[in-house]
C-alpha cells in the first residue's frame, strides 16, 4: 500500500472546509492525531506489564576518562581536542564555508583537503573506502562497538539540468545557511540518480552484515528515502496522507474519536452524492471487518490506499460534471487536487520498490534498516512506507525488527504518533522497530511555520523536548519488555542515556540480549558509546564515509551543529563541547603518560 502525494500547502488546506481547520490541528500535525483511548497507551502497556520480581542496577560511570578515552592514541586526541575547540569558536563556525573556500583558491584542493583529512574528516567520517573504512571499524569492534554504515557523498545536480529544480527545500522560501545545519538532505535529479543511490544503500548493507561486534548482536544500516525519489513526490504524498486522513476528523461529527455507519454514509454523500447504499455499506465493512459499526483512527489510517487515489479523484471529477447543481463544488474540486495523479502514483511505486529492496536485502542479510526521519512535510508520507514495510518485514519473531522507524521527539505530536502507531503493530501482529531522536530540523521548521501563520510544531523549549524524549524511550522501552517493540535510543545527551539504562534496570532488560541499542555519530559523544560497549551494552557509531570532497556538506554541518540548537541549548551544548575538550585534554596528557612508561619498559 502507498501513500498518498502531497499537493502545496495552500491547496491542501483548501482542499478541507475552513469549519476543519478552525480549532483543529494544521496539516504537518493531522498524523499526530489519534483517538482518545491511544493517548493513555503508554500508561496501559506500563501497567498491564506482569510485576517484576526484582530490579537490576547497572552502575556506569561516563565521567571515567580512561575508559572513555583509553583506546584512542595520543595523536587522537590531540586531534579530537583541536576538533571540538575549533567547533566552540564562533567565529570560525560561522565562517566554515568561506574558509574552505579561500583555503582552495588560495593552497589548492590538494593541500586543502590534505588539511581537512587530518582533522575534521578523519574525527567525523571514517574513510574514503572500504579498506580504510574497515580498519576504523575493527578498532569499534575490539571495544563491542557496532557501526551503522552512512553513505555520506552528496549529488550536486548537473548545472541547468531540469530536474535539478526539484529541491528538498522547493516551496519553503529563501534558506539561510543555518537550514540544513545537522541532517543530510538530497537534490532530485532523476530516477537512474535514485536507483544508483540505492546501490549505495545496498552495498552499505552487506558490508554491515559483515561487521557484527558478536555472532549473535545485531547489525544496522541507515537509508534515506529523499535519495530514493523526488522529494517534491514525497512532499505531495504528505499532503495527500493529511487531507485523507483529516476526513477522519470532518466525518467524526460527535467529535467522540469513532466514526459510526450514519457518519460514514452522511460523509461519504458530501464526496460522492450517487454513491449508492450497498457501495457505502461495502466501503465500511472493509473499514469494519470486526461488525463493531465503527471504526477508530487506527483503523481508519491503516486501511488507507494511495494506489486508488486517481481513481477517486476522477469518480469526483465525474460526479461533478454529471449533476446539475453540484454541491461543495468548489471543496469537491479542491479535493481532486490534492490527491495523488496516476504519474505520481507510479513514481511513488518506483520508490516504494526501491525501499523494498532494501528492505528485503536487510532481511535477507540479517540486518536492521533505519528509515531516517526528514522534515515534517515529507514525514507523513515516510511513516507511511516505513510502516508498511514494518508489517511485511517485522512479523518474524526469531529474527525481530528488520525496518525501524525514525521518531523525532522535539515535535509535539510525536508521543501520539508512537502510540497510535505501537497499537497498530499490536493490531497488525508485527513488531515495531523505532530509532528515538531528538530532532535535527529546529531552525527550519520554526521559520517555516512562521512564514505560514501556523504554530510551530516544535516544542518551544528544550525542556519540552528533553521530557518528551524521556516519556517516549520510557514508553517504548515498555513494549521492549513485553516483546512488542525493539527500540535504538539515538542521543548523544548523557541524561537520557542514564534513564535508558536505569529503566531497563527496572524492567529487567539485559544490555546484551535485549533488542536495546544505543547509538551516536562518528567523532560525538565518544565517552558515552565506549562506555556503554565496555560495560556490554550494544552500542553504535553512525559511520560516515566516501570521498572527501563530496563529505565536505557533512562535514560543514557537524561544525555547525553547535550554533544551530535553540539559544539555551546552544549554550548547553558549547558547555559541552568545552568540557569535552577538557576532558579529551586530560585523557591526552595521561595516555602520553601511559605510552610514555611502555617505551620505559613500565
């Protein structure tokens, strides 16, 4: 089942009664909603889990320097410090990009990125090849590190080409350099561009099979679904995924979170007066197979067809035509606009089998896909495929989770979607696969609600966004111990790390067994993920990796990273990064001392 493609902003919110919008949820939230009895799944599923006998304590210590810092050579962390003191100087942040490029005109690419290897690069990214990029990960390894292979080479369109015009960002305004500071985004430039970036997923997946820190630990590999296809296309099944699943919400007229035979038929004759009675009533018990003569959200989303939309659309354009005085006409037309043509259809097959062959790939290799998340209007429709792909992939439970789906908890309808999403695994009998993250587009998605008169839907805090994290891991880590979910906490913040494996203490989750893992980036948060290895925990490093000169993006946005947070995390984090290199300093001076007595004959 495909989603549904996502028309502009403007369209789709045109497409709806201005008596729906009022008072509800904009379009980038619709996904977020869900019925009344889901918004209390978390506090279900904690008390409905069988009373433990007894409680683990598992003592970590982060601030333990030698282990954090142990294995590396003085070289290092010499480097490492430069590193994170270069990346807490402002200025130098600010002006990464002109540097870089003065430095080229000036020295030449050849010394210029003979500069770039031996710092940045070889702190952020692992190598250029396979042969380096396998070295880094023997030495992860021998510390019961994993590693999640990133591709991290981007296209840049040929100049003038057509297709370059679709950008990820079309449709947004003007973008100012801070937009794409954290998370990698594609150019479109066409279908054959697409299927050579899913070779590169595919390779990336059979090297991750190989690099297993046990037998019996598990494996990952990160895909990107704006390098499988048109990101406008994955803008426009948005949309259409919203406007679909609003009707929910229009045709709900008791407001009670279900939809009865009378509202469905009532709604149903607004779209299409010549709908006859036995067409209605075939329509809802496919929705209601269960004869409950209602149908909730869940059920309502799950039985939702992107493929039948040109359909639909063209049954509304004939109804229109065939009636004399058509009601709802301007709506009904609108309507027809939004959802998906039969080019966009097949595009989005074209994607959809892209993504499925990885999928199976990963299956078949016994590794774990993470579907990374994007920006909130290609988000729906990413859900969507990664969620069909968790129901024919995830329903084995000998090899768990193979797809996992990305949440960002710094938008605040995400706690919503993980529950409403957690229940349809339940219903659907899959596992849910989930990578938590805080968020990686705080900057963009502000001002772009902004620029719409829409409420942000991003926390207005960082506070917010810590406390909704920590009630989504613990949710998750809830159904972890009812063996309905398989989570990877995606944080480089060592607090919610903490709470992670105090709550898996609790619930008696061993760190070695349990389908629990941890991940950080390559070159970030070193003292939490040699940590959490050395105490047998499964750790990750997302492992960056291709030429230099097509990592450079990459490479620009982890320097930025620091001056993109919100003003109170942004100091938080230079405090960070400050107490880091102090703390990578330190680490230096005493494994110069270790080396130091070895040579001595110590």
């Amino acid at each position: 089942m495909l989603p549904r493609l996502q028309l502009p902003y403007r369209l789709a919110q045109r497409a709806l009664p201005t008596s729906f919008w009022a008072g509800k949820a904009n379009v980038e939230e619709l996904s977020s909603l869900v019925p009344p009895h889901l918004a209390s799944h978390q506090q279900r599923s904690a008390s409905s889990a069988a009373p433990l006998p007894s409680e683990k304590t598992y003592k970590l210590d982060f601030h333990d320097s030698q282990k954090a810092f142990g294995q590396s050579s003085t070289s290092e962390l010499a480097r490492a410090w430069l590193v994170f003191r270069l990346c807490g100087f402002k200025p130098f942040v600010q002006n990464s990009e002109k540097l870089l490029s003065v430095s080229r005109k000036l020295l030449g690419d050849k010394a210029t990125y003979f500069l770039v290897r031996h710092t940045f690069f070889n702190h952020f990214c692992a190598g250029e090849n396979r042969a380096e990029v396998q070295t880094r990960m023997e030495r992860l390894k021998h510390n019961n590190i994993g590693a999640i292979l990133d591709y991290a080479a981007e296209d840049v369109p040929a100049s003038g080409a057509e297709d370059a015009k679709v950008h990820s960002n079309q449709g947004n305004g003007p973008v100012d350099d801070t937009q794409e500071a954290v998370a990698r985004q594609y150019d479109y430039s066409s279908e054959t561009q697409s299927d050579a970036h899913a070779e590169s997923f595919l390779e990336a997946i059979k090297a991750s099979s190989h690099m297993r820190t046990s037998p019996c630990a598990p494996s990952f590999a990160s895909v990107k679904l704006t390098a499988l296809g048109n990101p406008l296309l994955l803008e426009r099944t948005s949309n259409a995924i919203n406007v679909v699943r609003g009707l929910f919400h229009e045709f709900d007229e008791s407001q009670d979170g279900y939809i009865d035979s009378n509202e469905f038929k009532q709604g149903i004759k607004r779209i299409f007066p010549a709908a006859t009675e036995e067409e209605m009533k075939a329509m809802f018990k496919a929705l209601d197979p269960e004869g409950l003569d209602r149908i909730d959200y869940v059920a309502w989303c799950q039985h939702m067809s992107l493929t039948d939309q040109p359909a639909m659309a063209a049954r509304i354009l004939k109804c229109l035509k065939e009636e004399a005085d058509p009601k709802d006409k301007d709506w009904r037309v609108r309507l027809s606009d939004v959802i998906l043509n039969s080019e966009e259809v097949r595009l989005l097959e074209a994607l959809y089998n892209r993504l499925s062959m990885l999928a199976q790939a990963a299956a078949d290799h016994q590794v774990k896909l993470l579907v990374d998340a994007e920006h909130t209007f290609y988000q729906p429709a990413i859900n969507h495929l990664a969620l069909e792909l968790s129901r024919k992939y995830n329903n084995d439970p000998q090899q768990g989770a193979v797809v996992y789906n990305t949440y960002q908890a710094y938008l605040k309808g995400s706690q919503k979607c993980l529950a409403e999403d957690l229940e349809r695994a339940k219903r659907q009998g899959y596992t849910l696969g989930a990578k938590l993250v805080r968020g990686a587009y705080v900057t963009l998605e502000r001002k772009r609600a902004q620029e719409k008169g829409i409420e942000s839907p991003i926390f207005d805090t960082i506070d917010g966004t810590h406390a909704n994290y920590d009630a989504c891991m613990k949710m998750l880590l809830g159904e972890v111990a009812q063996g309905r979910a398989e989570l990877m906490v995606a944080s480089h913040n060592q607090r919610s790390v903490e709470l992670a494996v105090e709550e898996m203490g609790k619930l008696q989750l061993d760190p070695s067994s349990s389908p629990v893992a941890f991940g950080t980036l390559f070159g970030m948060a070193d003292h939490i993920t040699q940590v959490l290895g050395l105490a047998g925990f499964r750790a990750f490093k997302l492992v960056p990796y291709g030429r230099i000169d097509q990592t450079i993006p990459y490479l620009l946005r982890r320097a930025t990273e620091v001056r993109c947070r919100h003003p109170r995390a942004r100091r938080l984090m230079l405090c960070d990064v400050r107490a880091s290199s102090n703390d990578i300093l330190k680490a230096c001076v005493n494994v110069s001392r270790v080396h130091a007595h070895s040579r001595r004959g110590y």
